[in-house]
C-alpha cells in the first residue's frame, strides 16, 4: 500500500472536463485525464483493504490495490503489466465503464471512492504514449484455425486471447469497422475510435485477420439493426473451415415501442441515430444522414444510451430534448448501508445531460409512458404521454394525467431484448427462455452451445451488459475454446 | 475485511484511538443485540432441519458435518475433511458433553494449612511464624491466604505480620497475589509465574543450604516471575527465566540475572538486576526504573531502546546537581534506592553478589545502568508540573487575600 493514511489527507478529485461551449462544437473526447501528481495523490487513498472489494467488484476482476500501489510508487511500467494482466483493453473501460468497482471501494462505505476508474485511465494512456503497448506474439503456433463472430469488445478480447496462445483467428465483422457497439454505438466524444484502430493493429500484428463488411448468416427482412455487410458467409461454410466458431455478436435487438403511430416518419431507434454519427465523424459520406438540428426530441429511455443520444442531439442543434423514464426519479444518494458493495440504483447525471442541461436544452422526465405517436401527415408531432405509479411492482396510470409533448424524432432507447435470432437459428444455436444463445459459464464446458465447437459469449450468450463484462465473457470463452481445442489451456479464467 | 487494525487507520472507527477515524463509528450495542437475535434464530432453523430439539444434544454430532460441494475455488480444491469430521468409535454412554464438575482439589489445597496456622494472625492480628514444606504439585501458594486475610483486613496486615518459612520447590505462581503483611520465605527455588500479581507481600527465594553453585550463574525462579505485580517486594537470589517482571506496576524486585524480554510492558515499580540480562529488554516498557548492573558493558545491546533511555546511576549528591527534581524516581536519589534494595536484598537472602557489590560501592555503582522510560519521564515532568500549579494557585489567592486586608 502507498500511502497508509492517504484516504484521510486525499479527497477524491473528478478528471476534468472541458467547457461546455468548447466540447459541444465537436465530437472529440473531452475529459483530462490526471496529471502525474494528482494519480500518485488519488492512487494514495487506496487502503489496501485485506478483502478489496473493488477486486471482485470488478467483472474482470482487475488487480486494483496492486495498481494503485504501482502508480503511487511511480512504477508506471509494472501497473500496466498487472493492469493488462486482467484486461485486454483498459483504455476502453477506462473511459466508458461505470465503475462497479468504485461502487465496491471500500472507502466508498462513508467516504468517497478510490478514483480507480481515473488511475486505470491514466495508467493506459501512459502506456500507449510511452510505447509499453505493443503486440504479443504467440511462442508458437498451434495450427488450429477459430472463427470469432462479432467484433465488439467481447470478440476483441476473445480473438487477442486466442492469437497470443498461438491459434489462427478470424475475426469477422459485417459493418465496415470493427469494434461493434463501442465503434457504433458509443458516441466519440465518450470515446473515440482511434483507441479501437490502435487495437486493432496490434490485433492483427498478433496473427488476427479481420475480415469486415462480411455478414454470417443472414438478417432479418426489414431489419433496423445497421448492417453494413458487402459479402455474407453461411455458418456451415465456416463450421467446415474453422475448428472452433466463437459466437461474440451482442444483443442487438432494440426493445420496441408497439404504440399506435409507431409508423410515423421521425421515430427511430437509437441505434440507427447514433451509427450514423460516429459514421460522418469517421469521415465517411452519407446521405440523408439522420439528424436532430432544430428538432424538438424526445428520446425514450433513461439509460446510457438515452444519453447519448442527448449529447449527440445537443451536438447536432436540436431545438429541446426531452428524455423519458418510465420508472420513478432514484434518490440522488443511495443508503449505502443497504448496497454497499453492490451497484446502487440512485440517480445519475452523465456529462450529456450536464451540457444539455447549460444550454437550457434538457427536460428529463421520470415516471412517464408512451401511449401513442400523434402525427401529421405521415411525420411524428407529439408523443401522448401518461403519469404511472408504481404500486407493489405493477405500473398503474395515473388518472387525467394525459399530456402530449412536442417531437419532431422520437428516439427509442430502451435497450436491447436479445441477439438477433437469425444468427442464432443458422447455426441451430440453443436459446435461453430470454432469447439468448443458451451457454453456462462453468469452468467445465462453458460458453460451449448445443452446437459441437460453437461457442458463444458476451451480450449474445448473457444478454444486454457493460463492456467490461464483454471483455470478462471474451477472455473466459477464450479459455474455454483454447481448451477446447488443446486439451488443456494456460489462458486465465 | 480491512485487516488494517494494527495501523490506526481503521476507516470505519473500530480499532483505532485517531479521534477522526472514530467518529466514524456508526454502531449501537442494539445493533449487536439484534445480531446475536439473528444467531439465535437461524441456529434455532438448523435445528429444526436436523430434528434436533436441545443444544446439548448436537455437542459432538460431528456426523452431521458435511462439506459443502460445488464451491469453486483453487484454495477449497484438495481440502479433505474427513479425519477432521470423523466421529471416534465409542460406546453410547460415553459422555459427548460436559456432564461433570471438575474437582479442583482446594480442601488438600496447602493454603488451607496456611490459613490454619495464619488464624491468630487473621482473627486478633498476632504475629505468627511458622514452616512448612513446599512441593512443585502446590499451586498458588498463599492465594487463598491472601483472600482470607483480605476479607477481614481489606488493607492486609502490617508487615510480616505471617511470616512462613518453606523448603522445598515452589509450584507455578508461588506467592501469587500475595497480600500486606506475609511473607514467603522460600529456600529453595520456584517455578513459573511465581509473585505473579503481587499485591503487597514480600517473596523471598534463596537457594537451598546444600546448593553449593554460584547463584548469579543458577537459575531460581522460572519464566514471567512478577508478572503484573502492583504492590510488594521480592527478592530471588538467583537467575529468572524469560519475561522477568514483565507487565510490572508497582511493585519492587531483586534477581540476580534474567532471561530474555525482561521488564517487558512494564508499566511501574522498581526493578534491580544484579547479572546478566538475555537480549530485548525493556520492550515496550513505558513506566517504572530497571537498575541493571551492567558487567561486561555490552547492556545497550541486549536492551530494546525503542521506549527507553540508557542513563548512568550517578551519586546523590551528583544527582542532587545534574537532574532536576521532577523526574526523580519515587522522590528518591536512585542511589538510595539502589543501595536501600540491595541492602535488603543481602540482609534477606544473603546474597554473595549484593555484599561484593555494597563493598565496592563507588566501582560497582559506576557500572549500573539506569534504564528509564521516556513516557515515564514525559509523565513525572508533567505530574510536577500539575502539582506546582495546583499548590501554586491556591497560594496566590491567599497572598491576595493578605493584600486586600
């Protein structure tokens, strides 16, 4: 431990952010990172608790006391070695998890977390800068080939596990880039995609081959899940080249809102709002680009990717931004005695909402429910809203309440039901009564489907979740393949 | 789940004196309350799983240990517990719990003897002296005397009202809580813990007349002699095992060398150490002096100074000049002390080394060293301190009065 009496000297500091004025004109990220002395100050307050709870906290199970230690020593060098050593891509989560791991601190009991999420970030953004990351290559080859299907941070993390114990791996894409959700779906200035190049150099300088714009399977008539794909392969065309297909495509359903005037021009999904952004950002042409400039929005669902949607709204001009929960407004605080360690349900405010809210723009609105799209000619107006109540678990309206609000593009942001079931049926993939590929987590025989040698993990095998369960799901399933393959594994589980 | 309680930085106020950290501390003895509630309860749902209806009657049921499968851990793969959980092959009516009251054996216990002899002393506080043999199998010899006496004297007895005069080897904690007013007069030697918590009596151990060793090379009394002692004086003319006084609060003793760790946690009292000294002495000692006669000059490195000062024992008229008032020892030059225990030290056990050491007083004292305790030193000057601005006061507002007539 550094500093044994650093949670009593230190306060918790934020990572700055840039004015709201100047951050809105673009879509580059916006957050400063720590500066060295303020990572050894925060990295100081870490206790070193006999059971970190951070530790298990952590999906990956990140080895946080010890790199706290590591960067308030100033060993720079040895923090991303055990940062690493747990997770593939720390740049990711530094930037975009939520920090299950914070909510676990145990400072955080009656005091404020460790900022675990800021050194982890700092500790990345070192190592890339001082050159530390670079590819690892495989002592030998194995000679068996594996099919990865889905590039998002789960097939990321499985192909980097599986090209590193020496096996030939594709990874397969259907849009033009890798990096599924985080490259479409993550906003830039959350995150942006030159993290996920970087990778993906040091992927492919691993032996990875990636293979994008090519669709396994097929999709769905009339789909709204982007699909970019030139090529398609069937999956029994890859069951006879690979000796293992590791299914890693997500959960890319979006839950639908089967109201009346759910037809009208200007109600979308926000997965096909935010795609397109990040797809003009990365300098691609594209016509009758879907925008918010001067509209009046209402983007439904009070989650992350409602709030994306805002700060892509805020960015683009809207006129007003109104969001909707459907569930009460969470306290500001949680009764820590109640969660603590686990994550809290409380309110929270993103930096979306934070600038939308400065420039007068947001109106969030909790409790609410979409009765039906009022239109004209065709184009979205309103969205007829009710109040409900939450009475024993059932949500009941409340009488007289009826309300309709101005919208010119409803965005539906309600997140995912389940992966797209066409993917699943072509290989004769299992499902859970959720409609996910159906797949334990055992050490023995997990991430195994019904299917000989097809395997399955991340949001497609568990269903809706966070990236650095993605990247937890990857790096087990990789074992899991490598063991399949070899017998025996020495990949962590 | 911290496991930080020896750093002083608990987060959540348990274990630590830092007034910040404790103000953390949210918990209730209610909240304690309910969770032995809570105990209780689901103790009481095991038990009625089991059919079991009385706590006794699940002492021993080793048979319904089991352990749990399917947890999934490196630490947990390989454990086997079954010898641990194995039930000895034993006939019904063997006893799988306790069924029976020990028997201490207190009637044949030697103090009953004691206090026999001790009556007149008891009851009208006549003197009396009488012997007796001491055997190793006795233990706490002149505890329960030192209850009797103390339930009709609640201050004991003036001095060496009993004196008892024993042959023989003491058994573990010989004189333990020995009260005011007797004396245990040991010729021979003793085994552990002897004077542990003595309370006010003297202790004397000499070796036996047919000992023909030289007593500062012979061990005679064991390990954690005077553990904790208050009030009294002992006086062993012979070597001590390890922990010797450790704990000490009060009371006075004379050995003739130690074993390792002595003087450890003392907190008070007066110790003089007439030999040898094993290694680590006075460690975490924060009270009370140890006078060490230091003959080879290698003291300092068997002495744990981490708490304690190394200073010379220089003469009373030395003293008088060179270290104020305040922080002498008991109000006393330590010259008077030392010689004072000495002196009693011959005269009781008529130890070779005390003579040899008062007829060459001026060289022996130059190799004493005075080991003093630096809390003890803060403490005495700031005792003083209070003192003189008590006395002090008053007597300016008497002078005030006298102005104003």
């Amino acid at each position: 431990m550094g500093k044994i009496t650093g949670f009593m000297e230190f306060e918790r500091i934020k990572e700055g952010y840039k004015p709201v004025t100047e951050r809105l004109k673009n879509y580059k990220e916006f957050v400063i990172g720590l500066d060295d002395k303020q990572a050894k100050d925060q990295s100081a307050r870490c206790m070193d608790c006999g059971t970190p709870f951070c530790n298990s906290g952590c999906p990956v199970n990140n080895i946080i006391p010890d790199f706290n230690d590591l960067v308030y020593q100033g060993d720079w060098k040895t923090a991303i070695d055990v940062l690493h050593s747990t997770n593939n891509f720390p740049e990711f989560t530094g930037r975009i998890c939520p920090a299950p791991c914070e909510a676990a601190c145990t400072l955080n009991y009656n005091d404020d977390a460790v900022g675990i999420k800021s050194i982890e970030h700092a500790i990345i953004d070192r190592a890339w800068s001082e050159g530390w990351v670079t590819p690892q290559l495989p002592k030998h080859k194995t000679g068996k080939k594996v099919a990865v299907v889905g590039s998002g941070p789960a097939g990321m993390a499985a192909a980097q596990q599986l090209a590193r114990v020496g096996h030939d791996v594709t990874l397969f894409e259907k849009n033009d880039r890798i990096g599924g959700l985080l490259r479409y779906g993550i906003p830039d200035f959350k995150m942006e995609k030159s993290h996920i190049d970087r990778r993906a150099e040091q992927l492919q300088a691993e032996g990875v081959t990636i293979r994008t714009g090519v669709l396994v399977g097929e999709m769905p008539k009339g789909t709204k899940v982007t699909n970019w794909a030139k090529e398609s392969i069937t999956p029994e065309q890859l069951k006879k080249e690979f000796d293992a297909v590791l299914l890693t495509g997500g959960s890319e359903q979006s839950r639908d809102l089967p109201a009346p005037g759910r037809d009208l021009a200007g109600i979308h999904f926000a997965m096909e709002f935010l795609p397109q952004q990040n797809k003009v950002n990365a300098g691609d042409k594209l016509k009758d680009q879907l925008r918010a400039d001067g509209k009046h929005v209402v983007v439904i669902g009070g989650g992350d990717t409602g709030s994306d949607c805002v700060g892509t709204s805020t960015r683009h001009g809207a006129a007003h931004v109104t969001q909707f929960e459907v569930m009460p407004m969470p306290p500001e605080h949680e009764n820590k005695s109640l969660v603590w360690p686990y994550w809290p349900l409380k309110l929270r405010t993103s930096s979306s909402h934070d600038e939308s809210a400065e420039k007068g723009l947001l109106q969030r609105e909790f409790a609410i429910s979409t009765k039906e799209f009022v239109g004209e000619k065709g184009q979205v107006a309103g969205v007829k809203t009710v109040r409900v109540e939450w009475k024993d678990g059932k949500m009941v309206e409340v009488a007289g309440s009826e309300e309709v609000i101005k919208a010119d593009l409803v965005l539906l942001a309600m997140g995912f039901v389940n992966p797209v079931a066409t993917l699943l049926d072509g290989f004769a993939v299992d499902k859970d009564a959720r409609g996910n590929a159906k797949a334990s987590t055992e050490a023995a025989g997990g991430y195994a489907t019904n299917v000989p040698k097809v395997f399955a993990a991340g949001d497609v095998r568990r269903g809706q979740s966070l990236v650095v369960w993605a990247i937890r799901e990857g790096r087990q399933a990789a074992r899991a393949v490598d063991e399949f393959l070899m017998g025996v594994s020495d990949l962590p589980r | 789940m911290m496991r930080k309680c020896h750093l002083n930085t608990c987060p959540v106020g348990v274990a630590t004196q830092d007034p910040a950290l404790r103000k953390k501390f949210s918990g209730k003895p209610e909240h304690v309350v309910n969770y032995f509630f809570f105990i209780a309860e689901e103790v009481r749902q095991i038990m009625a799983q089991l059919g079991i209806k009385k706590f006794d009657d699940m002492i021993g049921r080793a048979d319904l240990l089991d352990m749990r499968q399917g947890i999934e851990h490196w630490k947990a793969s390989g454990l086997d517990f079954s010898r641990l959980l194995a039930v000895p092959q034993v006939a019904d009516d063997v006893p799988r719990f306790h069924v029976d009251v020990q028997d201490h054996g207190l009637e044949k216990a030697l103090d009953q003897k004691l206090i026999e002899k001790s009556k007149p002393a008891i009851e009208r506080g006549e003197k009396v002296q009488f012997m007796e043999v001491a055997r190793n199998v006795n233990r706490s010899v002149g505890a329960m005397l030192s209850g009797a006496v103390t339930k009709v004297h609640p201050q004991g007895l003036p001095d060496d009202t009993i004196r008892i005069q024993l042959e023989g080897t003491g058994g573990q904690s010989f004189g333990a809580f020995l009260c005011n007013g007797i004396t245990l007069y040991l010729i021979g030697d003793a085994n552990d813990y002897t004077g542990k918590g003595l309370s006010g009596g003297r202790i004397v151990v000499r070796p036996s007349i047919d000992f023909r060793g030289d007593a500062i090379n012979n061990i005679i009394v064991g390990n954690t002699a005077m553990y904790g002692a208050t009030l009294g004086e002992a006086f062993f003319a012979g070597v001590a095992g390890e922990r010797f006084a450790v704990r000490l609060s009060g009371a006075s003793a004379v050995i003739e060398g130690t074993g390792d760790h002595g003087c450890e946690y003392m907190t008070g009292g007066t110790v003089a150490v007439l030999g040898k000294t094993g290694r680590n002495f006075a460690a975490g000692m924060s009270g009370g002096i140890a006078y060490v006669y230091d003959e080879d000059g290698q003291f300092a490195t068997r002495c744990n100074t981490a708490m304690v000062s190394l200073e010379k024992v220089l003469t009373a008229a030395e003293q008088e000049t060179a270290v104020p008032k305040p922080v002498w020892h008991r109000d006393q030059s330590d010259e008077a002390q030392l010689k004072k225990l000495l002196e009693d030290h011959h005269r009781w056990t008529g130890s070779k080394r005390a003579r040899d050491l008062l007829d060459n007083w001026s060289t022996a004292r130059a190799k004493f060293v005075k080991v003093f305790p630096n809390e003890y030193k803060r403490a005495l000057g700031e005792i003083h301190a209070a003192k003189t601005a008590k006395t002090a006061a008053p007597a300016k507002a008497k002078k005030a009065v006298a102005a104003a007539k």
